[in-house]
C-alpha cells in the first residue's frame, strides 16, 4: 500500500478534533525527511568528487596549497592575480612569494582557503620548494608548472628540473609517510592513479606526478606566430608529457577567454569547483586537455621521420621525446640560463636599515663594492 493511502486510512479512523494535528505532523515529517534527503544527496555528490576531503566535516573551512613555477617572466603573478579576481599591476617575483585566497563551495558555507605560493628564479631557486610542500599539507596540495610558450629552447629544461626537483622532494615526504602513517601514503599514492580508468589504455604506460600537476603553456599569442611545424612539435610534445605525468593541460595568453580556461583548472585545485570534461586538442587553436582526458593514440608518435627515430637510442619513452624535441630547439647553456642581476642591488627591494648592516658587513669580509656603484650609504664608523 502506497504511503498516501495509509495516510488517508489513518485520518479516517481519526476523530475529527485530531485531524488538524495529523495533518501539521505529516507535513512537518515530510519537509523534514525531503530535507535530509536533499542534504544527504548533497554530500554524497561532494564525496564522489572530492574523496581526499571526508575528513572535512560539514562546515569546517577546507585548506588547499598550491605551488606556482615555471620560466622567469612566464606570467606566472598575472595568473595567480586573475584567480583571486585581483586588479593588481604584476611585480617581479622574489625568491618565494605567498598570497591566499577564499571561497565559498555553495551558499551559507564557510569560505574555504587556498594557500598559492609562487617561486621565483626559474630554475635558479628550485630548492626553495621544500619550504611550502611538507608532510603536514601533502595531502592538499598541488602544483602549477607555468612554460613560457614563447621560449621552446629552455622549455623542456625548466619543465624536467623543476619536476624533478619537486617529485624527489614530494617522494622523500612519502617514504618518511610510510613508515608513521601508511594510510595516507597509500591514499596519496592511489590518488593520481585515479585520473586514468583501469580499462584506458594507457594505464600500464604513464607514471603520474605523486601530487596534483597543472601544465600550463603562457604567452599563446607570441606562440601562434610562429611556423605552423614548430607549434605541432612543441604542442605533441605538451601533450605527451602532460599525459604522461597524469597532469592537465591548458595554454593562456592575456586573452580573457583563454585566462578562464585556465583560472577553471586552478579553482578546481583550490576551491574543489567542478572539473571540466570536455578537451580541445586541435593543434590550430589554444589546448585544454583535462587530466585523463588524452591518449597515446591521439597524440601519435614523436614529430620525426622513422628514418630518424630509429637513430636515436632511448630508455624510455620520456627520453626519446625529450631527443627529438631538443634536436629543433637545443637547451640553452646553463650559464645562458643564470640570472646575472643581483637582487640585492634592485632599487625595488630597497630597505635603509637592512641595506646599511649589509654594507658594513661586506666592508669587514673585504667584498664591499663600491658605495657610489651600489647605491648603499657608507655605514657609520665604528669607534673604538
């Protein structure tokens, strides 16, 4: 018998006087039982989409880090400015910078936090990485790799020395995870594995990034300039090590419209918002490809002939890309790399107290360049 039919039974065999009563009861039981469902319904959604957050109880603020790196001048500030909806002029970046931001999941939630350190330097600083990334956040952070799509000679050097650095780094945390909480380690671990399906194709040929990874290629305007052969090596090359790495994949340009594809992969990452599945993997405009969302079969082999391919000895697949792309745009040298202005000397940094116990420190280690060059006021005598 149908629920409304016992109710109806049950009001017949009711005095009149307790009619009224029923009726506010069954309608107070209704609203109520609708709105546990609707609730319910809610989180379970919520769980399904972000499962590394069943620990955050309903109305905890959740926390996220992320990590920024990439080409110095890559447009790494202008990136992060737009995420947080900033009208700010872009400055220099300085070793390792910090900002955070807030957002709300839905109405009447609290605003959650996303932590977004940026390293400066390029490659130059990539020690520094150990700062922000520890045992104590692992499990909530990410990372953004920014290339300057309008330098394909350092690219591949500033991607392969900046993951690794980051992936021994993370790798060093897990193992130390191992052995005092095994649990999230293997958690941790399992995660990134997530992104493929077991049945993708795929699955027994990558080696995804221990943490959440966002390959974004900036300067897409200068990058579509160039000849049409070059954009194809430098874009099948993105997307094999994007897939690879189990990271997603967007190129971005000042452009609005190509800044909000990008902005939608970090909020993902910071704020749990919803994760695109749709991909544009036409090599003739701007590429957004998701993180699962590509496959070996659709990027093809490594832009060379066969008669080229088979010269060149490999160990693994990662490698033989690696060859044919630096055999059209050769690595810089590392000298040509290094930054040769001293920060110390730039006027933006400028601070009267610390300048001068600076000066006179390099006066007594005999290294004091002169004052007039530097800009530093001569330190006060010393008296005996």
């Amino acid at each position: 018998m149908s629920l409304q039919l016992v109710w109806l039974e049950v009001l017949r065999q009711t005095e009149s006087r307790c009619v009224f009563s029923l009726i506010i009861l069954f309608l107070l039981c209704f609203l109520l039982t609708s709105d546990t469902l609707w609730d319910l319904a809610i989180a379970e959604v919520e769980k399904r989409e972000n499962p590394e957050d069943d620990d955050v109880k309903p109305g905890e603020v959740r926390e996220k880090s992320i990590l920024f790196m990439g080409n110095k001048t890559g447009g790494k500030t202008t990136i992060i400015l737009r995420c947080l909806e900033r009208e700010e002029s872009p400055k220099p970046t300085l070793a390792l910078e910090y900002t955070f931001g807030r957002r709300a999941r839905r109405h009447n939630t609290p605003k959650d936090v996303a932590h977004f350190w940026e390293l400066g330097g390029g490659t130059s600083l990539a020690e520094l990485i150990r700062i922000p990334i520890t045992s104590h956040n692992i499990r909530s952070f990410a990372v953004v790799l920014v290339l300057d799509l309008s330098k394909p000679n350092e690219l591949w050097n500033t991607m392969e020395s900046l993951l690794q650095v980051t992936r021994n780094h993370v790798n060093r945390i897990l193992t130390k995870l191992e052995k005092t909480n095994p649990e999230v380690a293997a958690e941790i671990k399992q995660r990134m594995w997530n992104e493929l399906q077991r049945d993708h194709p795929d699955y027994a040929l990558v080696d995804p990034f221990p943490i959440p990874l966002v390959i974004i290629g900036s300067k897409y305007d200068i990058f579509n300039e160039f000849d049409s052969e070059m954009r194809k090596i430098i874009s099948k090359t993105l997307r094999f090590v994007s897939h690879y790495y189990g990271a997603s994949l967007v190129f971005t340009s000042k452009s609005e419209a190509l800044l909000l594809k990008a902005r939608a992969l970090i909020n993902h990452l910071a704020f749990g918002y919803d994760k695109s599945k749709s991909a544009s993997v036409d090599p003739s405009k701007p590429l957004f490809i998701p993180a699962g969302l590509d496959s070996m079969s659709q990027i093809g082999p490594p832009p060379a002939s066969d008669s080229d391919l088979g010269k060149i000895t490999a160990n693994t697949p990662l490698e033989l890309w690696k060859k044919v792309f630096e055999k059209t745009f050769p690595p810089k040298s590392f000298c040509d790399l290094q930054d040769t202005k001293d920060p110390a000397q730039d006027s933006q940094y400028t601070e009267y107290e610390v300048d001068v116990m600076r000066a006179q420190k390099n006066q007594v280690c005999g290294n004091s360049p002169n004052a007039a060059q530097s800009g530093v006021p001569e330190p006060p005598a010393v008296l005996n």
